[in-house]
C-alpha cells in the first residue's frame, strides 16, 4: 500500500514539474504544440473530407440504383468503320427483354438531338431526347410537377414533353409550367411535367441541364431514325449485376455482325473507382499530414534540447538533493508529451469544429443538398494518439541527456 502511494506521489510530482515548467515559458509552448496541432487537425480533416465524398458518391448510385446497365456501340477504328446495322435498336431492346425475363426489372432506350429554345429572346442549346417506355423505372428519375408519360403517349405520337428542372426555372420563373407550350426547334410540344435526373451527379447522363424528354416514337418520327445512343437495363438486384451485364453484352454481339463492338457497362465501376480514387488522395494526403507531424515532433525535439541546456544548473541541484535519473527522464518526457497531448487535443477540437461548421454552411447550398461531412471518430482518436506518440519518440532523447548530467559538471554550469 505504501509502495503504491509513493509511486502515485513521485508520478504527481513528475506532472507538476512538467507543467510548472511549461507555463514559465508560454509563449514557446505553444509556438513548438503549433506544428502538431496543424498536423492533428490535418489527419482529421483529410479522412472527414475523403469520407464525405466516398459517401455522397455511393449516396448518388445508391439513388439511381446500383444495379443499372447500360450499353452503347463504339467505332472498331478506320479498318472497322460504324455502320447503321452497327446500331442498337428497338428490336434489341425487345430481345434484351426477352432474354432476361428473370434477371431485368426493366430495360429502356434513348436517343437525343441537339436543338435550341427561345428564353426571352434569347436561343439556348438544348437536348431533345426520345425515351422509350420503362425509362423512367430504369433511370429513377424524380417527377417534381406534373407527371410522366402515360403509354398512351407512347403510343399516339402526341406532342408531349418533359423538361428538366433548370429549364423550367429559366424559361418559367415561379410560373407553373405543366400545361403550357414550349418551342424546340421548329416543333411545337405540351409541357406534361417537370423532373429530376438523379444519376447526373455522377457523370453517366445523355441529359444537359437543360433537356427536353418527348416520347422516342415521336422523335423517330421527325428524325427518320430508328436507333438508340444508349440501352439501359435495371438488374432485379446488385448481385445479379455481372451476370446481366455479360448477357447484355451477348445478346448484342448475337443479333449483330462480328465487326460491331458493344461496351456494356454498370455503376459498379463507377463506384469503385470513386473507392479507388478517394482512397489514392487519403493515403496521399494523410502522409502530408504526417509530414507535417513529423516537422513538429523534430521541433519539440530541438526545444526540449534547448530546454536542456538552459536548464542544466536547475537538473544539477535536483540531482543534488537526490533526484533519480529516472526522475529527470520523465520529467522531460512528461513536458514533451504534454506539448504533444495538448497539440493534438487542440487540433482534434479544431478539426471537429470545422467539420460542425461545413455540415451547418451546406444547408444554404441547395447544389450541396444530402452533402453530409462524417467526422471520423476513428481517425480522431488515431490522429490524438499518433500525435501524442510524437511528442514521446522526439522528447526522448533531450530527455536522456537531461537525466546523464553528472551533478557536480551541471552544478557549475552558467
């Protein structure tokens, strides 16, 4: 009991030195917990931001499904030059229906024409894109006025249309523009309703900003051209993915010549690349970081060294009244941890500070809408413990040369 009390006291005492220590000198305290704060908050910052992006891009295949498919034909080169068989058309989309009965949810085709509207006055590009039946289950588009496509407007060849939401907003203000008119081109179309693409964050989308959905019937219609840009299939789940996406791709290269090339593709890729690319810029970002951590550890070094020598006289008369060299070791080392500790701690509050106050400024941003900033409390307690190590590993050796002093040569030091 005894010996348990004495140890408690000599590590009280050992705390109270350090810090005693440390607050005569205030200024260079928290001069040298400056590179580890920076370093902390880094590490914090580096994972919450990889973590936010790796989020919200999984969030946007999640939306749109990660189970979609779609294909498209590419030129073989000048020796394999595209021809109009080449295409995908109506017909391989019946057959892709047919021959995943039990794979496919649904399967849809699109096609787009470059045209322009009248804003005002002023002629803006547009796409005019015809869409098949079933593409608004495949694309998981967001109707946010009026409605979609009923069948019987695939049907009659009516002179519907859709637009997409900056479109509306442009052209119509805070007007309601289900049941007006709208010019593209020289063709004249009845608004049915206004949507939403929520797979166009993330970069496979045949739709600007501002498009124009009519029924593909209709575009065939004034185009003459009976082909798809892109075949789009909805797996019935994620793990019927690859298999879908390599009878797609059978199917096409089945109903076609053997010159014709087909890339069938799915979000998967997509999703782990963004997995790839997130992860590369963490790892790269982090050893900055560690750099940084690093640097300060080198400066905690280099002041406790300086501290040393400055207190050489003060080591001497503890040595002399019996201070172990153990007891100076720590000592030191308890200044150089608490440097350390309180960088970290300082930093860990700052990173988590900023992270409240990005996930509070977001919600003015209606571009940034379902942006979340995840503070990491893995990363938190890493970078506290990674940057408290710093201090300990760079404050041992100014410590071990404070505990080898001979009293009597530190005695005599001026």
């Amino acid at each position: 009991m005894a010996a348990a009390e004495n140890k408690s006291a000599f590590w009280a005492e050992i705390w109270k030195l350090a810090v005693q220590a440390l607050l005569t000198n205030k200024l260079r305290s928290i001069l040298t917990m400056l590179g580890v704060i920076i370093g902390t908050a880094s590490i914090v910052l580096v994972v919450t931001i990889a973590l936010a992006g790796q989020r919200y891009v999984v969030s946007q295949i999640e939306e749109v499904g990660a189970n979609l498919v779609y294909a498209f034909v590419v030129a073989g080169g000048e020796s394999e030059p595209l021809a109009m068989a080449d295409q995908i058309n109506p017909a391989d989309l019946a057959a892709v229906k047919r021959g995943l009965p039990q794979l496919a949810v649904e399967a849809a085709g699109i096609d787009k024409v470059p045209m322009t509207v009248s804003v005002r006055g002023e002629e803006r590009s547009v796409n005019l894109v015809g869409v098949t039946e079933g593409f608004e289950q495949v694309r998981s588009l967001e109707i946010l006025q009026g409605r979609y496509f009923a069948p019987d407007d695939f049907a009659s060849r009516g002179k519907f249309c859709l637009i997409t939401q900056p479109l509306a907003q442009r052209m119509f203000a805070s007007v309601d523009p289900v049941g007006s008119q709208i010019q593209v081109g020289e063709l004249h179309f009845n608004i049915l309703g206004v949507f939403k693409e929520r797979i166009g964050v993330i970069g496979q989308t045949e739709m600007a900003r501002e498009s124009v959905l009519i029924p593909f019937s209709l575009l065939e219609y004034y185009t003459g051209s009976n082909y798809f840009t892109t075949l789009y299939v909805r797996a019935d789940r994620p793990e019927d993915v690859p298999l879908v996406t390599q009878q797609v791709g059978e199917i096409l290269r089945q109903r076609h010549r053997p010159g014709a090339h087909y890339r069938v593709e799915n979000l998967t890729g997509i999703l782990e690349t963004a997995h790839n690319v997130t992860l590369g810029l963490t790892v790269v970002l982090i050893l900055v970081a560690l750099i940084a951590l690093v640097i300060s550890g080198v400066g905690i070094m280099n002041i406790m060294l300086v501290t040393v020598t400055e207190r050489t006289r003060e080591i001497g008369i503890r040595k002399a009244i019996g201070a172990s060299h153990d007891a100076i070791r720590y000592q030191f080392l308890m200044e150089a941890l608490a440097l350390s500790g309180a960088g970290a701690l300082a930093g860990v509050l700052i990173a988590i500070s900023i992270g409240a106050l990005l996930n509070f400024l977001v919600r003015f941003i209606p571009e940034a809408d379902g942006i979340v900033v995840p503070v990491s409390w893995v990363s938190v307690v890493l970078a506290f413990i990674v940057s408290s190590s710093t201090g300990l590993i760079f404050g041992y050796l100014p410590a071990t040369r404070a505990a080898s002093l001979e009293p009597a040569e530190a005695l005599h030091h001026e």
